[in-house]
C-alpha cells in the first residue's frame, strides 16, 4: 500500500535508539525525509546514518526537547534544510533505565517517593516537550494546510499503571491536549493521534525486563502464542499509517498497540 508520504519532512524526537529509531526507519523506507532528534549526537547521527546507507534522505539534530530554545533551533534547522516539516512524532519521553536500582527507584509506589526532581523531569519530558515542539511545528503545517501531530504514550496513560503514578498522570495528559489539539487545528487539515504501545522491547525497558521476569508476558494475551513482547517495529507501523495520507480522516484518536494487554473503550 502506497502511504502518499514519499517526500514529506518529518521530525521523530528522542530518535537515537528504541522505538524512536525504528519510527525513522520505517518512515525512510517510505521515502519520508527524517530529522532525527536526540540529546545525544552520536545516537542521532547513527540513525541518520543508518537512512542514508538504505537510500534515503535524513539529518540528525541534537535538542533537549524541555528547553524551547533549543526546539525552536531545531525545527529552524530542519527548515533551512528541507524548507517544510510535514510530520512530528513525540516520542522523547521515557527515561533509559540502566540498572534494577534504577527500576526501583523510578517505579516506587507513590505514597513512598519523595523525591521532587524526579516528578519534575517526568513532568518536563514528557509534557512540556510535547508542548514545545509541537508549537514550533504549528504554523508551518497550518501555512501549508498539511500536517501531521502523533504522540507516543502508554497505557499507563490509559488506564493506570500501580508503581507509575506520575508517568500515567504525565502520559493522560498528553490524550487530553491531543483530542483538544484536533479540534482546534482541523480546519487546516492537520490531524493529532496517539499510539499507546504496551510493554516493548528496547534498550530503555531491558533492566526494567529482566527485573520482573516471565511474569510481564503473562499479561498480554498475543504474547503466549507469537512468543514475544512488543517490538519497535509493531508501535512503527501504526505511526507510518496515522501519519499518512491514508489516514487524513482519523484525528484525536488513540491507537492501542499492546498485545491486547489493555482494551479500553
């Protein structure tokens, strides 16, 4: 199936590894011009590397997505390059977890964690950088009356995760502005949607795996039979489709891509 996004300019943020790696790859084999976005060069850099071996077009883009200096920076970069950016994917927002130390201070039940800072990041990633860069895409999609705005979330955001409270208070926030962001920006043909993946797969989940175990698998009803978890490549393909031209009739939706983990109405 031709998508109708070949040439199009999309900014994927967080980028560097994971699922945000994958969402650019999948978009440059669609013949999509990728800025890949990242706090680290190298990561950001790799990736863009990786599209252009495979024949494509792509920049990497080193920008804190909290400071909205830096976004702005970024997305002037992207148009002085490729004069337009048609696409965002929020994908910045899930911190890499090194160790099981970490695991546990970040998913501590929330009437024993005290610790400000933390909250605040969360807060700020996940939040706020869907705030910044989303406005700085804004008028150069309405200018051009094209426009695609997708979110990565969770369905901790959905339907609440025990031991991830303020992360799935962070991630519900994301559903309300994205429902509230369609019906303001409908009119000039830009659609706003969320992909809520489920347990997946990646570099930032690996300690968080092999701290629980076999148990997480038992949660997801697909898991048993395909003998898996959720990949990159799953949550990728819902993306390239939402932000499609075959999509440009689906907007303020979110699409659960979880295994059957949850099903909310």
């Amino acid at each position: 199936m031709d998508l109708g996004i070949k040439d199009r300019v999309a900014i994927v943020t967080g980028a560097g590894r994971g699922i945000g790696r994958q969402i650019c790859l999948t978009l440059g084999e669609e013949g999509v011009r990728v800025a890949i976005n990242d706090i680290r060069e190298e990561g950001a850099n790799a990736v863009a590397d990786e599209i252009k071996k495979a024949g494509g077009q792509a920049i990497g883009v080193v920008a804190d997505v909290t400071n909205q200096d830096q976004v702005s920076d970024m997305v002037k970069r992207v148009l002085d390059e490729w004069d337009q950016v048609d696409i965002l994917v929020n994908n910045a927002g899930i911190p890499v977890l090194q160790s099981s130390q970490d695991v546990m201070a970040a998913a501590g039940t929330f009437f024993t964690q005290t610790e400000r800072p933390q909250w605040d990041r969360t807060m700020q990633l996940i939040t706020y950088g869907v705030l910044f860069c989303t406005r700085a895409v804004l008028d150069t999609m309405m200018e051009r009356r094209w426009g695609r705005i997708l979110s990565i979330i969770s369905d901790a955001g959905r339907v609440g995760e025990p031991r991830l409270v303020p992360y799935s208070m962070a991630k519900a926030g994301v559903v309300g502005f994205t429902k509230a962001l369609a019906k303001e920006v409908g009119r000039y043909c830009i659609t706003a949607n969320c992909v809520s993946p489920g347990t997946t797969e990646t570099e930032a989940t690996k300690a968080w795996l092999q701290a629980q175990g076999e148990q997480i698998m038992r949660g997801y009803p697909l898991a048993k039979g395909l003998e898996r978890l959720g990949q990159p490549s799953d949550i990728a393909n819902a993306v390239a489709f939402l932000v499609s031209q075959r999509a440009e009739w689906i907007t303020g939706q979110v699409l659960s891509v979880n295994g059957g983990y949850a099903m909310p109405d």
